[in-house]
C-alpha cells in the first residue's frame, strides 16, 4: 500500500489532527484501504481525550505501554462512514498516537 508523504510510517505523533487527515487514512485510493486506525493517550491527557471524541473513536480499554498507562481507542472505517457529520469540520488539539492498521 501506498501511503501519502505524511502517513508514510503509518505510525504518527500528532497535535493537530483533523477530519480530512482521518479521511485519507481511512479511504485510501488503493486496493487495500485501512479497515481502523488505533489511537492511545495517557489518562491525564484531557485535551487528547477531546480530540479521540471528536473525531469518532470509541474507547477500548486501558493499556501499559513502555511502562506508562495510556488508553486505547479505535476508530473503524464502518463507524467512520456511518457518522461524518457528528465529526467538526474544524481541526481538534491534544497529543495522540495513532496506528493505522
């Protein structure tokens, strides 16, 4: 799969995340487009915690990564379809990792 110049690691550090960054993980142009992408944070974390709701994904459960709590969130390519409106249009803040798996 061919991923775009940003996605090129499938693996991402982000601050700013928006509807039309999630858009182009979730449908690819390719022949295998992502069937859900993951999203962790620390429990701390209130601002990511925001941008996970905003943007659709539903909690999955607690985790320990390298030591430190964080939560898991996924966010599938059906949910994404089902409910693009309920997402802003605008861009949400907060750090979050995310997975395209």
């Amino acid at each position: 799969m061919e991923f775009p110049e940003r996605f090129r690691t499938r693996r991402l550090l982000l601050t700013r995340i928006g509807r039309s960054d999630l858009d182009d993980l979730i449908r690819m142009r390719s022949d295998r487009p992502l069937g859900q992408v993951l999203g962790s944070m620390r429990p701390d974390n209130v601002a990511a915690g925001r941008v996970m709701a905003k943007t659709g994904f539903a909690y999955e459960r607690d985790l320990v990564h390298a030591g430190e709590p964080r939560m898991l969130y996924r966010l599938t390519a059906d949910a994404w379809r089902i409910a693009p409106v309920s997402r802003p249009a605008s861009q949400v803040h907060g750090a979050v990792e995310l997975q395209a798996i």
